[in-house]
C-alpha cells in the first residue's frame, strides 16, 4: 500500500513461531495515521499482516506491539526529524524479534518492511553458540587466507581482512520455521575497497526440504543499517556493472538508501547468488562420503511416520511380578515358554554424555566438541571431523545435540529396570562398556546410559522382595568394548557378584574345547528345574566371540533371531522379515525383535519439535504403533503354539488394549 510521500509507512506482519495460537495486542497508537488491526488472533505458524502510516501531525509517531506480558516492545516510525526504531520493554532473550528493513529507494512506494516475530526463544542460543565457537577461528582464517568471490565473469572480490567484534555478532531471534534475525558490527576491508557496517539487523528466511531431495534454499533476505559507508577504487567498476547503484551512488549512499537497494531492487540477484553457492556446497557434500551422503540415500517420500495407538485398557487379569511363580509355569519346558522382553533395556536412563563406543552411522557424534575453535589460521570446520579434529559447537549448541536431540531418538524405554520386572519383564537386553574415562561400567545406546551397578542394584531389589519366587531372568550383555579391555573381563563378572549372590545366579560353565554354551540345549528345561525354588538370573555373554567369562556369566548368544543389520522403518516391513525368519526357523529356542527404527526423514522432523520447545521421543509414537499390530502378526503365526519363545519391544507399556507382557505372558496358559 502507498501513503503521500511526506508520511512515513509501513507495511507490517507479525508471524507466529509457537506451536499454540497466540493473542498479539498493537496499541498505544501516538500520533498515528493507520493503525494495525488489534487484538490479532494468529495460529501456529501463521502470519497476521497490516498497513501503518504516521500522522501528519508534527511530533514522534509510536506505537506498542505486546505479544504477552513478558513480550512487549514500542515501535518509533519517522524521518526526518523523527525516528523509526524499536524500543524493547519486556524482552526475554530470543522470544520474540523485530525487523524494521528499509524499502525501495527509487520510488513513492512504502517506506519500510515492519516484520515482528514471537516464538519458544529455543534456536538463538544454539546459534549463538555456533557463532561464538567459530567465529574467532573464521576471521584467523581470513587474515591468513583471504577469501575470494566471484562478481562476474571478469571481476572477483577478495576479502583479506575480517575486522569484527565477535562479542558483537549476535542472534536475537530465530525459529524453526525458519526465519532467522541477526544483529552484526562488520568491517571488510581488501587494498581497493572499504566497507564498514554498524547495527547490521538481519532477516533470512530459508527452506530446507527435510528428506533433502531438493536443495536448501534462501526464500527471503531483509536488512537494515545503523551507519553504512562504501569506498575505494570498486565503486567505480560497480558503477559501470550496474546503472541501479549508479543512481544510489548519484542520489548518495545513505543507510536506509543502502539496506533499502538490498531489500528491493538487487534482492534478487544477491539470494540468487546465495543460493548458488549453497547449492553448489550442498552437492559436494551429497557426493562426497560422510554422514549427509548416507542420510540422502536412507531418505525417500514414502517413509511413512507411524503414529501413538490409544489406549483403552480393562484391570489386569495376571500378576506380572510373580507371573513365573505360578505352577503351570514352572512346570513348562524353555521350548514351550513366551517370554516378554525389553529392546536396548536400559535407554530410559540416559545421559548427555557420549560413551566410548562409536557406530559408523552415527561416528559424526564423535566428531563434535563443546569448546571454541582454535584461531590458528586453519578453517573452523574441517574437511573431514574426527575426534582430533572436530567440529565445535560450543557449550549450549553441544548439550543440546547431545542431552536432548540424540537422547529424544536414542530412547527405547520410558520404565527403569525394577519398574520392568514388577511389569512382567524377563528378558533384558544391555548394552555394556568399560569407561576409561572413570574406570567405570555403563549402559549405552550411543550416550552414557545408567551405570551397570545401578542396574544390579534394581535387579537385587526385586529378587530380595521375592526370595521364594521361581522368576527366572535373563540379562543379555553385548555391544560392548572388552574385547579392546581384557582385564576388565573378570572385573564385570566380579560386578556382577557383588549385587546378586551366587544362588541366584543359574551359570553354565563353557564345555572343554568349545567356544560358547549350546542354549538351544535348554529347550526341554523346565523353568522349575532351574529355578529350584529361587529366583535365578543367568547373564548371556552375546559377545562370546570376541571373548570368554571364566564364571558367572554364561558364554553364549542365547536365544536365535533374525539377524540382519538393515533397519526396519514400517510394520509392514518388519512383519514381512521377522515372518519369513519365523516360519523359516528349526531351533527350539527363537526370538522375534519387535522394534522398529526411525528414518532420517522422521529424525528430522522429531528435532524440528524440539526446536519449538515441545518434549518428543522420537521413538515412542513409533513403537505405540508397532506394539499395537503385535497381537495381530503373533496370531498370524501361531499365536500360542507358535514357533517363538520371546518377543522384544520398545516402550513396554504403549500398544493395544492389552500390554505387551499381558499379551505375551497370557499365551502360556492357553
């Protein structure tokens, strides 16, 4: 909308970056012509646009923008003798911004582009944190570098000195949506050109295409300047390049005539070349090996995302802390029991902390550091991360990577360990490792799980609160790292001895000559005879080629199973496998794994929440899913007399209407 050209105007948008509905208040209007609509009722991820115009009348024209009671800020607009500006009263940190871009400098249109923003305040201080972690490193680099971009065919500009304040360069808002406001003090200077900007405001806005099919790219770029100054024999051959910055030349570069050429007329042209060079980084990454490389194969449009089951569930009808206990099972052979067990048992407690053990899927994890890159004249980000060579975060980008968005896709279970047993649980799958950091053992999944101490712990408090019991547990132990520490071999069996004492501990010891103990041979065992009137726990070594337990530990892989190193991502996809492993199966002793994994697709997506300041596990709606087509594909097979004997699940507690252990256990009194 244009307004006389003796008013200054705006137009005006305020965008909502929560993922609720939100009330924005546009008041105190002083000395104002047009006014913004108010109250303004936006929804999540909308936008609410407008037109404001100042009075005629002499004097300041303001106005008040308040998107809550912590949020509020006062809007100056001016020339001349007046000013335009945002004078914030109530601004926490990074949840709400504001944008006031000069408009076009060649003609009567409006004066400026007002872009307010409102949102969870989450982003800033990771970004912040990228920028403060390497921005020191990047400006050693160009003073001992240079860089050069290319302006034309004939023409190249060399930057050869980066003279900024890093403390200055600051993120005040951004969103996941994407939309993204800087303030910056930058000084570039080469031999032929000086150019100095202070109070540099930012707005970009990007699209990113979360299956990485298609390239990121910049959709939107506005500016604004507190002082801009341009010198140097350059002028001259930008002046010949361009009759538009030959006017803005002749008509005198000014802040507001500078930012607004930016924002209008050459806007085009600089997130056409942006996005070249973004496009031309993001192919040399798609095609070079690495971590982007393999995502972009994994990712498709037909990944589907599975979503929570509801649940409606009646009492239920089995004690599941003593399920084992009673007579018809105890007098059941290990070939004829349906246990009910847990997947990666111990990733209800993890850490924000890496472990030690690094999976080449995931090696990138390793590469990445809470510190500041070094300034010694190399490029912040190295060619190729590794742990010697990392990438740096800095401290808040780095927890938050670590401690919520690996955490959010690494969890598997929501109950701790005794928590499991009292829900009917028999079968536990850990994943152990020797830390050498504190000479200590851990859980894992990718991060620092719970201590394995802390795991003994829970289980010998459920078998002192049943000492008479026949609860028969096994505790699978495997992905871990003994192999590269020998000695601490006995040290775990040692462990294990301090917490749970020998007679409820069913061991069988390696036969002479042999590598590992038959477990298929147990399958005419009844659970009576091993439990002899005790609760008993046999720990199975699943690493028992790689190295040997001399007690305690039983050396062997335990139950078979599919074995396969390729992810499932659908139910369908799942069924199909462990279907045709299940019919193809002659061994007494078989385990169906019922868990799926997540697609780098829905990974994306899960983190995308988490920016908005939302808790998700990543994969808990997955496994709702999963866990509630279980009844169904166990029926499909056999149900009760079908040829399994365990079935793994992610989040124990999430499926149909009846619980997975009810499911499970139930099938051994039909």
């Amino acid at each position: 909308m244009a307004h006389p050209i003796d008013l200054t105007d705006a137009d005006m948008s305020i965008t909502n970056d929560w993922p609720q509905a939100i009330t924005v208040i546009v008041g105190n209007n002083d000395n104002m012509d047009d006014t913004f609509p108010s109250p303004a009722n936006i929804a999540s991820g909308s936008i609410a646009t407008g037109y404001v115009s100042a009075s005629s009348f002499p004097g300041q024209s303001s106005f008040a923008v308040t998107f809550s009671a912590s949020d509020k800020m006062t809007v100056d607009i001016g020339t001349g003798f007046y000013n335009t500006g945002t004078k914030p009263e109530s601004f926490p940190d990074g949840k709400a911004g504001a944008i006031l871009a000069p408009g076009t400098p060649f003609s009567t249109g409006v004066d400026f582009n007002f872009q307010f923003f409102d949102g969870p305040g989450i982003l800033p201080a990771l970004i912040n944190s990228a920028i403060q972690a390497n921005l020191p490193a990047l400006i050693a680099f160009i003073d001992a570098h240079g860089i050069t971009v290319k302006i034309s065919d004939t023409n190249v500009f060399k930057i050869t000195q980066l003279q900024i304040d890093p403390s200055a360069v600051v993120c005040t808002y951004a969103a996941a949506k994407g939309t993204i406001v800087g303030s910056e003090t930058i000084t570039n200077e080469t031999g032929d050109i000086n150019l100095s900007v202070s109070d540099c405001f930012i707005y970009l806005q990007a699209q990113v295409d979360t299956t990485l099919q298609t390239d990121p790219k910049v959709t939107a770029l506005q500016c604004s300047f507190g002082d801009f100054g341009l010198s140097g024999t350059i002028i001259t051959v930008l002046e010949a390049l361009s009759p538009l910055f030959a006017e803005l030349i002749k008509l005198g570069l000014t802040p507001y005539r500078a930012a607004g050429a930016i924002n209008t007329d050459f806007n085009v042209t600089i997130i056409s070349a942006i996005n070249s060079a973004i496009s031309a980084a993001f192919h040399s990454v798609k095609s070079s090996d690495g971590l982007l490389k393999g995502l972009v194969n994994s990712l498709g449009p037909d990944k589907s995302i599975i979503r929570p089951a509801t649940l409606s569930r009646s009492p239920k009808s089995i004690d599941l802390a003593n399920w084992m206990s009673a007579p018809q099972i105890q007098a059941l052979p290990l070939g004829q029991l349906k246990l009910p067990g847990t997947h990666d048992s111990a990733t209800y407690g993890l850490t924000d902390v890496l472990s030690q053990i690094s999976y080449d899927d995931i090696a990138l994890l390793w590469a990445l550091s809470n510190q500041s890159a070094p300034a010694n004249g190399n490029p912040p980000i190295p060619p190729k991360p590794s742990p010697e060579d990392p990438i740096y975060l800095g401290p808040e980008l780095y927890n938050f990577v670590m401690g919520t968005a690996v955490n959010s896709v690494s969890r598997t279970q929501d109950m701790n360990i005794l928590q499991q047993l009292q829900s009917g649980i028999r079968y536990f799958d850990f994943r152990v490792y020797f830390d050498s950091r504190d000479n200590t053992f851990y859980t894992q999944h990718a991060l620092r799980g719970p201590a394995f101490s802390d795991i003994l712990s829970q289980i010998q408090t459920f078998l002192t609160a049943n000492p008479s019991s026949g609860e028969l547990i096994f505790a699978y132990i495997s992905h871990t790292n003994l192999k590269s520490y020998p000695e601490q071999v006995p040290a775990l069996a040692k462990l294990v001895n301090s917490y749970i004492a020998p007679g409820n501990i069913y061991f069988q010891p390696t036969p002479v000559g042999g590598s590992s103990f038959d477990f298929q041979s147990l399958a005419g065992t009844t659970v009576r005879a091993i439990t002899a009137g005790a609760p008993k726990v046999m720990f199975l070594n699943g690493d028992c080629a790689q190295f040997a337990f001399a007690d305690t530990i039983t050396n062997t892989v335990g139950y078979a199973s599919l074995e396969s190193d390729n992810e499932r991502y659908t139910v369908s996809e799942m069924a199909s496998q462990e279907g045709e492993a299940l019919q193809a199966n002659t061994l007494p002793l078989w385990q169906v794994s019922w868990a799926l994994g997540a697609d780098t697709a829905t990974i994306v997506q899960n983190i995308l929440v988490l920016l908005t300041g939302e808790s998700q596990w990543c994969l808990q709606d997955i496994a709702a899913g999963a866990n509630a087509s279980l009844a169904g594909f166990l029926g499909q097979y056999g149900g009760a007399s079908g040829k399994f004997n365990l079935v793994t699940v992610d989040w124990l507690e999430l499926g149909g209407a009846t619980s997975v252990p009810e499911l499970i256990v139930g099938m051994n009194s039909k």
